[in-house]
C-alpha cells in the first residue's frame, strides 16, 4: 500500500535547508530491549557526551537552527525544546535514557550520534 508524507509548503519558506527522511521498514521484528540494542544506547549516549564536552547541546548548529525555527514559530525555545535537544539533555545528564525496546533504542542511538556528526 503506497504512504505519502504531506509537508505544509511553509516550512520551507520558514527554513528552506529543511529535510525531512522517512524509513519504511518491513519485516522487522522488535522486541523488548536486549543487550544488542542496550549496548548501541549506552555507546550512544557516551558518544554524544564525549561530543558535547560539557557543552550545552543547544550550541550544535543543527539544535541552534530548530531553536531558530521554533523561535519564527513563536515558540519559546528555552520552554519548548525540540525532541533532538531533549533527548541530548537527558542522555548526557542524570541517569542518561531508558532503553525502550529494540527499535527504539536503535532510533535513539541514530538521534544522539548525529550530534557527533554535525
């Protein structure tokens, strides 16, 4: 069965730079977490903490330009931060993120790793 994905045309007026990836994946088989996809979070999670150096996340440049984004939205950033930069704020801080089940861990270990590539 085809899926279309609809972008509001405005988004790339607000950010022409935007890209938007979609996965379809078929056959896959997730599962509770398992040490496989753990092991790929907690790599993560210290890549991305290693990447920061202590750093606020929002001085990534990709962080920096959805806060400029949400910012033309009228968001306050510092309130309402995007999912990326949260999920780097709870990964380098505290108790780091749960595991959640295998497709989701390899979700985030893709999320927290960018910022070691941007």
């Amino acid at each position: 069965m085809p899926h279309s994905v609809e972008i509001d045309p405005r988004i790339w007026e607000l950010r022409p730079d935007f890209v938007v990836t979609v996965v379809r994946a078929r056959g896959l088989s997730n599962g509770q977490s398992d040490d496989s996809s753990t092991s790929v979070l907690r790599r993560a999670q210290q890549s991305a903490r290693e990447a920061l150096n202590g750093a606020d996340p929002a001085t990534l440049p990709h962080i920096a330009a959805w806060r400029d984004t949400y910012r033309t939205f009228g968001a306050k950033a510092q309130r309402t931060p995007c999912s990326a930069e949260a999920l780097l704020k709870r990964a380098v801080g505290g108790e780091g993120l749960p595991a959640i089940n295998r497709l989701v861990d390899l979700y985030l270990d893709d999320v927290l790793t960018r910022s070691k590539r941007k």
